[in-house]
C-alpha cells in the first residue's frame, strides 16, 4: 500500500498546518445595496479557525488512516475477510481482530467537532485514494449518522448507502433483502469496509448511547462491527456519549480520544473574535476592543457556533433596521430577540468572564486593597522574576485588567 499512501496529501505540523486548515473567505469590498450585505453575510459561516484541539484531530485521524493503510492486503485482512464470509454463509466464524485504533471526540454541542473533523480530512486526502494491487477505490474517511431509532440494520444499510454514493457501487441493493439475517449485514458490511474505507466516522453518537435496552443493544453490535472490519472507528458526540461509554469497560477502551471544551477567555478567542470584526458589512464600521470581546464571550459562553451565529443575526438586524452599527447593545438585543431558545443553556449571570491572559506586553492597572498593604511585597516574593506568574496571582486576589498594547 506504499504507492495508496503516496496519494495523501503531505503530513503537516505546526505553522504549516494551522495555515492549511483555515479558512477566510475574501471580504467583499465596496457593497453598499442591502440584498448585496446580507448575502455577504453567508460568508462569516465559512470561516474556520484551528484551535490546538483541531490539531489533535489531525494527528489521530492521520496515524489511525496510516494504521489502517499498513493492515490492507495481508495476510491478517485476508483472513479476516474468509471469517467474515463464513458468516455470510451461516458457518462458524473463528476469530475477530483490531479495532484498537478507534477513538471518540465528544464536546457539548456548537463546538464544531464534525466540522473539524471534516476539515482535517480535507487536508490529509482530498480524493478517493486508488490501489492497483488488488484494484479497490479507497475512500479516506466515511462520514455517517447514528440513527435515531436505535436499529443496527438500519446504520449498516445507513454505510452501505453512503459507499454505494461515493465509488457508485451496488452493495446496498445485493444486501437488502429479507432474509439477511444481522448477522449476514454485519459480516458484509464488514468486508465492505474492509475493502473501501479506511477510517468510519459515525457523528451523533449520542443518539444510542443511553440507558435504554436498544441503545445498549446497538452498542454491542458496533463492538463488533469495530473488531470484524478491521478499521478504526471515530465516534463524534455530545458528553452524554462520553458518560456512556465509561460504564462500558469494552467500549472505554475503543474511545479512549479527545474532549473538546469551550473557548476560555484568552488568546485564541480574542484572535477568533478580532477575525470576525474584520467581516462588517455595516455601512458603519466599529473597531474591535475589550468591551466588545467580553459582551460576546458572556452571551455565547465561549461556544463557536454561537457566536458566530450571534455575530451575524446581529449585523442582519442592524443592517436591516437601519441603525448600521454594531453596538454592545446591539449584540444583548439580539440574542434577547432571536436567541430565547438557548436562553435555558446559558445562564448569563453564571458566565464568567475572565481577565483576559497576557499576550506579549501587558499594563497591569489596580490598587492594593487597604486591609493588605503589603499585598504586591509578597506576591513579588512568590513569583520571583516571572512576571507571568506574578499577574496570575494577582489576579486572584484583585480585579487585574490586561491590555494589549
């Protein structure tokens, strides 16, 4: 599989690869007409910027794609695909192998972990790879749903729909029959992998990871699927997964992966915030600063989606009411207006909102509470000559304000 490998795209590190995976649409210069502004706006959706969690995404999806590569056309893959149509057939099976190289990625919701995932994906192979020896069409990562209803059928016929999409093959019209025992499904849905995917992806995983006896069901049935393919398995979710999967001593160690977590009030959400600002399509433009980075942070609570979309909904009201600013009014407005449904998940008076880190030169304004003078003496012996930790813990003990000058 030397010369499948050859076919993706050059592994990436550091500075090389956040370049790669953002995205910045142009901005649209000079539009003054309304219809033209408020399409503009579309645009904002498409930006994507890496957070170091995007990174870790890279780096599993690529060693797991490597991995599944390595296992191709040996004698393991050989046998394993004998053991499978055994089933197929109704006859003994003697043996399952792999899926140790399956992980999960589970974060709340708006965090953008499908997305991330799929951006990632792009970068490392952005064709279906060929092999010559056995001719197969290989495709880098299959992107699936859980089902809703909880029916192992249904997500394997769900796989073979999407293969057939993708390489215009027929496996799910030779499958769907009805007298295909699931265990027949599972043992060709196997092979079918086995011969054309390199990594499944199966996104909303929370959908099945429950208490519930079809739930558990469905589980047991993806452990297996996971061993009898051979390929490794990502599992994108909610946290309500992650909580599921720990009862499962079998399944905790085929999710062992990454959480994502929402945006601390730092450098890289003033990074992402300021990127935003750049794509007004108001006819009055504000210049970003502190007072409008704290705004957002408390009304998105620090999740993506959110604000982006916050971002947005805000420009169109103002845009279309005629005010044509962007004000921190403007912003607590709109989300008062068109975001009353989150209103339940994001309790305003519990976001809190952190000073933001030191960047490169801070100014540090704030007076010694009166009751300890000698307050700034001893966190100065404390902290030595790191000026780093000498703001980290003055900030616990007063209001610091950081500004980056």
């Amino acid at each position: 599989m030397d010369k499948v490998k050859e076919q993706l795209n050059k592994y990436l590190c550091g500075e090389d690869l956040i370049n790669a995976l953002t995205v910045l649409p142009p901005y649209r210069e000079g539009l003054t007409e309304i219809p033209d502004r408020l399409t503009a706006l579309l645009d904002i959706y498409k930006i994507y910027i890496p957070s170091s969690a995007t990174l870790d995404i890279y780096n599993r999806l690529f060693m797991a794609i490597l991995n599944s590569l390595d296992k191709k056309a040996t004698l393991l893959e050989v046998g394993l695909q004998n053991d499978n149509f055994r089933a197929i057939k109704g006859n003994k099976r003697y043996g399952i192998i792999g899926g140790l190289e399956s992980f999960e990625i589970i974060g709340t919701a708006g965090l953008g972990k499908t997305s991330s995932v799929q951006r990632c994906v792009d970068i490392i192979a952005n064709k279906i790879l060929i092999s010559k020896k056995p001719y197969r069409e290989i495709i880098p990562a299959l992107f699936i749903e859980a089902v809703a209803d909880g029916s192992f059928k249904s997500l394997l016929f769900t796989i073979l729909q999407e293969v057939d999409r993708l390489l215009g093959t027929n496996y799910f019209v030779e499958n769907n029959h009805v007298t295909a025992t699931t265990d027949a499904l599972l043992a060709a849905v196997s092979n079918c992998l086995i011969n054309h995917c390199l990594i499944l992806v199966i996104d909303e995983i929370e959908r099945v990871a429950n208490d519930s006896r079809k739930g558990t069901t469905l589980i047991n049935f993806l452990t297996q699927l996971v061993n009898q393919s051979n390929v490794a398995v990502c599992f994108v979710g909610n946290e309500s997964a992650n909580r599921y999967f720990e009862t499962k001593e079998y399944m905790s160690r085929r999710t062992i992966g990454i959480s994502i977590k929402k945006m601390d009030y730092d450098d890289y959400y003033y990074n992402f915030i300021s990127i935003l600002f750049h794509y007004q399509y108001t006819l009055k433009k504000v210049e970003f600063n502190s007072e409008y980075a704290r705004i957002l942070y408390k009304l998105s609570n620090g999740i993506p989606s959110m604000l982006v979309s916050l971002f947005v909904e805000t420009q169109r009201n103002v845009i279309l009411s005629g005010e044509e600013e962007l004000t921190p009014t403007a912003f607590e407005n709109t989300f008062k207006e068109n975001f009353a449904t989150m209103m339940p998940y994001i309790n305003l008076d519990r976001v809190k909102v952190p000073n933001k880190k030191e960047v490169e030169k801070v100014c540090v304004s704030a007076s010694a509470p009166s009751d300890n003078p000698q307050l700034l003496y001893h966190i100065s012996r404390q902290s030595g000559k790191d000026i780093t930790k000498f703001i980290n813990i003055l900030k616990d003990n007063i209001n610091v304000e950081y500004i980056k000058l």
